[in-house]
C-alpha cells in the first residue's frame, strides 16, 4: 500500500474515464471526480469525493488527470470554467484526452505561468485495455515531469515518454492514422473474400496466421462478421481524429492521401447516421456504397458449371 499518495482529481468519467477511475481508486489514491453529467460519477459514491465543477474538484488535487471528448471540450474546462487559475501551484496536470499537438503546447505554457507542471499522455487500447490496465499511454514533456507521474500512469498501463510536450499527441495521431486506415483495409478485404464466395470467418482465420496478422484483423475483423457495433471508439471520435491527423499534416506541408480517403469514408459514415458506431463500423459505409452486406452468401459458379 501506498503511503502519502497524491490527491487525484478525475474530470470525465466517460467510457474510458470510469474504468480507469476504477484502477486508481482499487490502489488506494484519493479521488476527486467530476463528471458534465453528474451522474456517472455516482458509481463511485463513497469511494471518492464528487464535485459539482472543475474548479471545487482540483481545489485540493495535487495530480489532475483529464480525460475529455476534444480538444474544445479541454480548452472550455480548462480555461473556460476557471479551473486554471484554480489549480494549485506546484500542481501537475496530465490531460490524457486526445487533442491537437499545438493545443497541448499552448495549455503548457500556461499552466507553467502558474508554476503547474503538464504532460500530455494521450492513450491507446479502447475501453477493454482501460478496464485491463493496460493501456499504451503516450506521454509528451519534460523527462522530471514525466518521472513524477509514473507511480499514477503505470496503474494504468504502460507508459511511455515520446518527447517533449506536444510528442504525446503526435504519437497518437500516428496510432490513429494506422488504426483507422487498418479497419478500412480489414473491412474491405473481408469484404472482397466474402463477394467472391469465400466464407469471411475462414478468410480472418487464415489471415491470422500470415503476414497480414494485426490487432485490428483480430478484434474488429470478428466484430465485422459477428456485426458487433457497440461503441468502444465510437465513430465520430475516429472521424475527429483523422480530421486533426490531416490538419497537423497540412501544418507539415505533408499529403497524406490514405489518411484523406479514409477521413472522406468516416465522414459519409457519420452522415448517414452511424456516429456512435464502434469505428470498426467503417463496414457498414463500405457495404452502403456496395450495396451489399459481408454476413450474406454469395457463391459464384465453380468453373464448368
């Protein structure tokens, strides 16, 4: 058991915020939540104290940990609510939202006006990896500042420190960049096999044991045959993230047009009323535009025949 450890103040207790709320109440920190909607905080009645704002919840905190949908949703609690000036000097603040690099810059120079120190830590490995404890946790900032919050960020996963702040958010650009891009290869290659009468379950299978091997073909490839779409990424957060992987590259002067084309798909996914889809939903887009549907037979004629 720990002794002395941090008060911990928890500002959004979402899908991944309430799992990992979980594991640092299960190791004994104390907690400070607060949640838009109040009510989800409630779970954790008796376990930690609740706040009706951010600035009663970080009052008292000595590591504030963000958790929040985007980057505006950061900027409106942070700077907007008042919070700022009400963090303690001496504070660190570890926003593990999913925000632009340029964002992330910009909070630290403020917070270190006030003496707070900040990391940028965004996460990868969805809502099963936060309730597992093993999230893959990108972390940009000073190497001391980073040090300070490994007894906090190791319950949660495994963290790691990109570079300095701004690096965390680059890093998971690059991790949604590969991850959307891989979900619209999956759908359409179990898309492809199935047309041509192969049976898409065998297909994932086989693939399994080849070079084409991946988390995603594992995970969301029996998601897509199994038509499971419950959010664990909800679509319009991969359709977020792609959208500020295409601004950061135009920043860059780069083309990214794999990136583009996927963005343009989870758009029209959007559109036509899949936003809180899991992002592995990307198939039913491509079934849209097909006009045909992967769990669906479609034997062709042996030759001869």
């Amino acid at each position: 058991m720990r002794t002395q450890q941090p008060h911990i103040a928890f500002l959004g207790i979402g899908l991944m915020g309430m799992p990992m709320t979980a594991n640092l109440l299960q190791v004994g920190f104390p907690m400070t939540l607060w949640n838009r909607t109040r009510s989800k905080c409630e779970v954790f009645a008796g376990q930690a104290a609740i706040a009706d704002d951010p600035v009663a919840a970080v009052a008292a905190a000595d590591v504030v940990i963000l958790m929040l949908e985007n980057g505006e949703v950061v900027e409106e609690v942070l700077v907007g609510s008042g919070m700022l000036d009400a963090l303690r000097s001496g504070s660190l603040v570890i926003d593990m939202s999913s925000v632009q690099p340029s964002l992330a810059r910009h909070h630290s120079a403020l917070l270190a006006e006030r003496g707070v120190d900040y990391l940028d830590a965004p996460v990868s490995g969805g809502t099963v990896g936060a309730a597992e404890a093993r999230l893959s946790i990108m972390a940009g900032g000073d190497e001391a500042v980073f040090e300070r919050a490994q007894p906090v960020l190791t319950v949660l996963g495994r963290p790691l420190r990109i570079g300095p702040v701004g690096s965390g958010q680059l890093a998971k650009l690059a991790n949604q960049a590969i991850v959307g891009i891989t979900i619209g290869a999956v759908a359409e290659a179990l898309l492809l096999a199935a047309e041509g009468g192969a049976d898409p379950l065998a297909v994932r299978e086989a693939l399994l044991g080849g070079f084409a091997h991946s988390r995603i073909l594992d995970l969301h490839g029996q998601r897509m045959i199994e038509r499971d779409f419950a959010p664990g990424a909800p679509a319009r957060i991969q359709l977020k993230d792609l959208r500020m992987i295409l601004d950061e590259a135009r920043a860059e002067g780069l083309t990214l047009p794999l990136a583009e084309q996927t963005y343009q798909r989870y758009r029209s996914l959007v559109a036509n009323g899949h936003s809180e889809v899991d992002h592995s939903g990307l198939l039913l887009e491509l079934e849209h535009l097909n006009g045909t549907r992967l769990t669906e037979a479609h034997p062709k004629p042996e030759a001869g025949h």
